[in-house]
C-alpha cells in the first residue's frame, strides 16, 4: 500500500483520533492544524471568561448583597431616629436602638451566607466593610455629638478601623491578613457597647456600659497593633519571596 496517497489513507477520520501525519503531508498542512486548534481553544477560554463574568455579574442580586444594601440604607434612618426631638427622648433612641440591631445582625448573617453558599462577589467585598464602617462611625459620632461618648473613643475606633482597612490595601500585594478571633471579638464588643450608648440607659446599667465601652476600646487597640504586625511581616515575606523568585530566575 505504499502506493497509496496519504490523503487517502489518513482521510478524515484518521485526522480526529489524532493519528500522525505521513511523511509526504506537508509540514505547513500540520502548522496550520496546530494554529487552528490553538485560536479554538484561545476563543473557547475567553468564551468561559465572559460567561463566568456573565454568571459573577448576575449574582450581584444575591441574598448576601441584598443584606448589605439593608445595612447602606438604614444608616440615615438610624442617624434620624437618633437625632429625633433633640436626640434624649428614649422612645426614639429604642428605635434608633432597633435599627441599629438590625444592621449589626445583618453583618453576622451576609459574611457568612456570603462564604457558605458560594456568593462572594466583587460589590460585596467592596460594600461590605463600607457598611460596617458607615453603620459604627454614625452612631459613634451621633453620641459623642449628643455628649454621650467622649470624642476622643471615638477617634479611636474610627482612626484603627480606617487605619486598619488602608493597611490591607497597602500590603494586598504581598498576600491577605486574615480575620483574626481577637478582631472579632472586637467587633462583638464594640457592637453591645455601642448599642448600650444609643439606649437610654441609667443606675447600673449605665455603669455597665461604660466597662464594656472601655474593654472595646483596649481589644480595638491591642487588635490594632496585632494587624500591624501581621502586615509587617507580610510584606517581609513577600519581599524575600520575591527576591529569592528574582534570584533564582536570573540564575
């Protein structure tokens, strides 16, 4: 049969189970089979991109989210229940009480359906602390502004928590710092403080918050120093890592 052309004998079916070429086929019939597959397999890989950003897209409307955007929206609702008639009137600082329970429960619940279900999305890693951020530094500033809270407690978990989330985005090329059980503790004890300030508390009660307030204070501090010194020695590993990457590609 070594008559017979190679066109012949391949033919197509010989072409799909990927059979090699015999020895009078051209090499640029081959090139040409290789760059084919190669710009398919280019146009499917971008094809799976788009239709994961479609799919990551249309699950902003998740669960998750929607708890978040809760949260965004009953910020001016607590500052105006909190400031209602002068801002000392209990009824309204019950309400503004409620409202900001509902956005500190809605914290536990969005990170964790986030994670469990699969729901993580780019607007929730961005809207999610700011959140947070925004529902604490309203009630912190409404009660030092009403002469609840000294100014100066509130500068103090405002400044680590805006110096805590600047500190992260320095140092994200070089790896995460992780949640630590300290920094949530943290933000338990800085919710039930708070929340013990906007209720109109008295008698021992009233003292009760004040030793609460002051552990919060000292774990927003002590967590503080701790995620400075995690992104120290992040950056210093990253740093090494990448020198000794560096290195060894030049070698």
């Amino acid at each position: 049969m070594t008559g017979v052309p190679a066109s012949a004998a391949g033919g197509p079916s010989g072409a799909k189970r990927g059979a090699a070429p015999a020895a009078s086929v051209p090499a640029a019939s081959g090139g040409a089979g290789a760059s084919g597959a190669s710009s398919e397999g280019a146009k499917a890989a971008r094809s799976g991109k788009l239709a994961a950003a479609a799919v990551n897209q249309a699950s902003v409307w998740n669960i998750a989210n929607l708890l978040t955007m809760l949260r965004l929206l009953l910020v001016p609702g607590f500052v105006a229940l909190m400031l209602a008639d002068g801002g000392y009137d209990p009824a309204w600082r019950s309400l503004a009480w409620a409202a900001f329970a509902i956005a500190m429960i809605t914290d536990l619940f969005d990170g964790h359906l986030a994670r469990t279900y699969d729901l993580v999305t780019d607007f929730g890693k961005i809207a999610d602390p700011i959140a947070d951020k925004a529902i604490m530094g309203a009630a912190l500033i409404c009660l030092s502004a009403l002469g609840d809270l000294p100014w100066w407690v509130t500068a103090v978990i405002l400044g680590r928590e805006l110096g805590i989330t600047l500190l992260r985005f320095l140092v994200i090329r070089y790896g995460v710092i992780p949640a630590s059980r300290g920094g949530k503790l943290k933000t338990l004890t800085q919710g039930v403080a708070v929340g013990m300030y906007v209720l109109a508390l008295t008698g021992w009660l009233a003292t009760l918050r004040f030793w609460v307030m002051a552990a919060a204070v000292v774990l927003t501090v002590v967590t503080g120093l701790d995620y400075v010194r995690q992104a120290i020695v992040l950056r210093r590993r990253g740093i090494a890592e990448r020198k000794a990457a560096l290195e060894e590609t030049e070698a």
